[in-house]
C-alpha cells in the first residue's frame, strides 16, 4: 500500500452551495496548513484537535484563492483510519479545481477513483463486502436497495460470514490436531459430530442463497415484461406507467418491432420494465424477428403484463399465449374499457381456469391476477399498482429479510463454499480418511474468505474499487 498523501473532490463538480475537498494520508494536515491562513491569530492546523472545525483563508503565495472552513481528523477514527483533512470551499467549478490544484502543488496526488475507501478496507476500518455496501449506496435507485446496502455497510453479512469461517476453522484446527498427536487427541465419534455440524453451515449458506433472486430483483428491477397480440394497447400501457410517451403508439398493428426498456420505481417497487412487438405469425423478417425476442422476454421475465383488447373477442391468439406463458407471475390486463366491452374479468378467468388447470387442479392461478384498464383514458393505474404490490410482498417476491445476498460476486463465493462442503459429505459417505476432509473444508473457509476480503488477491481489489467515483 502507498504510504503518500492522496486527494479528491469529494462532491459534485457543479455550481452548488459548498465544495469539499478531501485528503488523506501522513502528510494530509501538513499539506492543508501550507494553504491555510486562520482567522484567529498564530493559529495553525498541526496544532488543531482531532474532529474540529477551522475557518479562515486559503492561500498560494499569498494570493487568496477563497474563504473556507476546514475539518481535521486524525487517525485512527477516521474513515481511512489515516489522517483526514476536508476543505469546504464555495461551490463553483474553477474555484473548487483551483483549490484541489493548489493541494496537489503542496504534495498530495490525485486520488484514484474509490481509493479513500480502498484505503478504509486496506486498513481494516471496513471488509470488502462493506466497502461494495458503500458504491451500493451511491448507485442506489430505489428505497429497497438503498435499505439492504445500508444493512450490508452496518457488517450483516459480514457477521454470518465470520461466524461460518469461525466454526469450520475450529473444526480444521481440530482434526489437524488429532492426525498430528493421535495418542493424546481423539478423533472417535467426530465424523458424527462434524456431519451434523455440516448440515447447519449448509443450511446457512442455502438461506443466504435463497435471498439471491430477491437480491438480483432488488439491484436490477423487477424483470417485467407487457405482453400481447399486435394493437391491444401494450405501448399505451407503457406510456401510462411512465407518465409520458415514450413509446410510439398507432392504430396500426405490429407498429412495435423491438423491445423497449425502461427502468422506473412504481409505487416504491423498482420495474425493469420492457415493451415488445405484438405477439402474431407474420411473413414481416423484421417483425418476426421483435416476435421472437418478445417470447425470449417472457421466459425470462419474473412478471408479465399481458395485455388483452376486451373490446373484441377472445380468439385463438390470445388462448395461445396464455398457453405459452403458463406458469409465470402473470397480471392479465383488459385494456380499452372505455369501448363496449366484450371480454369481462369473469370470462377471462373462466378461460384461464380451462387453460391452466392441472389435472383438474387450478392451483397455478395463484399466480396470475386480472384487471380492467383503459391506457387511452389513463384509468386503472392504481389497481395495477395494487396487484403488483400485493405479489411483490405477499408472494415469493419478499424484499426485507435482514440478510439479502445483492452481489453476484458474493453469491457465486456461497455456492462454491457450498459445493466444497457438499464434497467433505460425499468424503465422509465414502469413509475416506479425515485429512480429505480438512481439503475441502478449507476450499469452503477461502471462499467464504473471498466475500469479506480475507482471501482475495490485488487485482480483484483493484477491479472492484475502480467502480467507485472519483473522491469516495
């Protein structure tokens, strides 16, 4: 680790109330005292205690370059747990540059994107997991993942992967004991013992996995997809949502030919939202192809919209698509309820009783909710917002557990860890002897390792800091 002084602005480069100016390092108070002119008298930052607030004026060779007030902290109760100097200065653009120029002219270097909280992990003031807390909280587009990264920023996981390592290394240390001073260390009855243990840790790791889809749902947006036959009011609906036109709309069906991504928060649930081309058999390649991507959307989709026209008939191409899409979340949307009406919520539900039986059993339609809109009169956007927030928090789609795994990089570490321990079973099935099982066990322990820094190597740090912005 580099022992120099670094610094960066710490927020927004715009024309705003303050600017701050962070430095940190060995140097950091030294280097602000050279630009720093107290307004009380023969005083001087070296001299100043630890988390107090200075104001004055900020020179180079004597010419004043603003008026500011200046933090000093001092390590280790910092957030690099190294010396922290921060320069509030006005807010324009040219004079916050001109005060970071000024401090890298005293002799600190321009701080690389993410390195103060590089820094803050290098130091042990905070694991990896909290350190990627951190960029979650400023990439944060909706409430629920702003909750779960302050959670994460406070150690929840860290303490689950702490206590995981902890038990596995007792059992390591205890079987290495035993093979290395077998007359005075046991090891009869362990592989009973160690089982048992083995099928609590992998029921923890099974329960932080188990938060992953909801994890992926929360970071991403709920994968919703509006589905449909050409001209039933998919885009409108789209446009609707999103309180503006964002998508075109004509009478003229197959007008949509690709898909259409939004991502909005609605009704605090954050939708990755996706428009596609009507759902027909067509001699169109270009629309065929928007088709074709419409049904791969649907596969994928963790919710449907299926919009249906219930100012005409059921036909053919509606049952289809239903048939297609049976098993997924699904809300089933009659738009044009402003027209005479020919499809009710009863008859649809009559047909989707028919469709999605199972033997007789309709036990799928849990899954699947139907109301009436109209996207031209932009009526019924809160019993949609109702459906979706009541399968979002009533169904599978639970977001507050205290512990939910955001990160792929975290769960790939789980299901490793996992595979690891699933092989000191297999060991164990087959009576193989206990040092096979200390190799696996500390395969599990490294990757465990791996979530909160313990056992990671300086590239993967280096890459995972690069995402953070300039000055955090």
């Amino acid at each position: 680790m580099d022992n120099d002084t670094i610094a960066a602005i710490a927020t927004g480069l715009s024309n705003a109330g303050i600017s701050i100016i962070r430095i940190s390092g060995t140097e950091a108070i030294q280097i602000a005292d050279r630009l720093f002119y107290a307004k009380k008298e023969n005083f001087h930052l070296k001299e100043a205690k630890s988390h107090t607030l200075h104001y004055g004026i900020l020179k180079e060779n004597q010419i004043p370059l603003d008026e500011v007030l200046v933090s000093v902290m001092r390590s280790p109760n910092t957030y690099t747990r190294e010396d922290v100097v921060e320069i509030n200065c006005h807010g324009g653009i040219i004079v916050t540059k001109k005060v970071l120029d000024a401090v890298i002219r005293c002799g600190a270097r321009l701080a690389e994107p993410g390195e103060f909280t590089k820094r803050a992990f290098l130091n042990g003031r905070i694991d990896l997991s909290q350190a990627e807390a951190v960029i979650d909280i400023i990439q944060a587009k909706n409430n629920m993942e702003l909750e779960n990264s302050v959670r994460q920023l406070n150690g929840n996981i860290n303490k689950e992967i702490m206590q995981l390592r902890e038990q596995i290394l007792l059992d390591m240390a205890f079987i290495e004991a035993a093979l290395d001073d077998p007359e005075h260390i046991s090891l009869d009855g362990f592989t009973e013992k160690l089982e048992e243990n083995l099928s609590n840790w992998k029921y923890r790791l099974r329960k932080l996995l188990s938060t992953a889809e909801n994890g992926r749902r929360i970071k991403e947006g709920l994968r919703t997809v509006i589905l449909g036959k050409p001209n039933t009011g998919k885009s409108s609906l789209l446009n609707m949502i999103l309180g503006e036109n964002r998508a075109i709309v004509t009478d003229i069906a197959g007008t949509t030919r690709d898909t259409l991504e939004e991502y909005i928060t609605f009704n605090g649930i954050p939708l990755n939202i996706v428009d596609t081309a009507g759902i027909r058999w067509t001699k169109d390649v270009v629309e065929r192809i928007g088709v074709d991507k419409a049904r791969q959307a649907a596969v994928e989709a963790d919710l449907i919209l299926l919009v249906v026209d219930s100012s005409v008939a059921l036909d053919d191409g509606d049952k289809e698509i239903l048939r297609e899409v049976k098993g997924k979340r699904i809300i089933v949307i009659l738009n044009k309820s402003d027209l005479p009406v020919k499809v009710t919520e009863t008859d649809m539900n009559s047909v989707l009783a028919q469709i999605w039986s199972d033997n007789g059993k309709a036990s799928s339609l849990s899954m699947i909710e139907v109301i009436s809109i109209s996207a031209k009169e932009a009526t019924g956007l809160e019993k949609l917002e109702q459906k979706i927030t009541e399968m979002f928090f009533d169904g599978e789609l639970v977001f507050h557990e205290d512990i939910c795994v955001t990160n792929a990089r975290h769960r790939y570490a789980l299901e490793r860890a996992e595979k690891s321990l699933e092989q000191v079973m297999e060991s164990i099935r087959m009576g193989m002897s206990e040092d096979f099982y200390s190799i696996d066990l500390m395969d599990a322990y490294r990757e465990l390792g791996t979530i909160i820094g313990e056992e990671v190597d300086e590239d993967l740090v280096n890459t995972i800091f690069k995402e953070f912005c300039m000055g955090k």
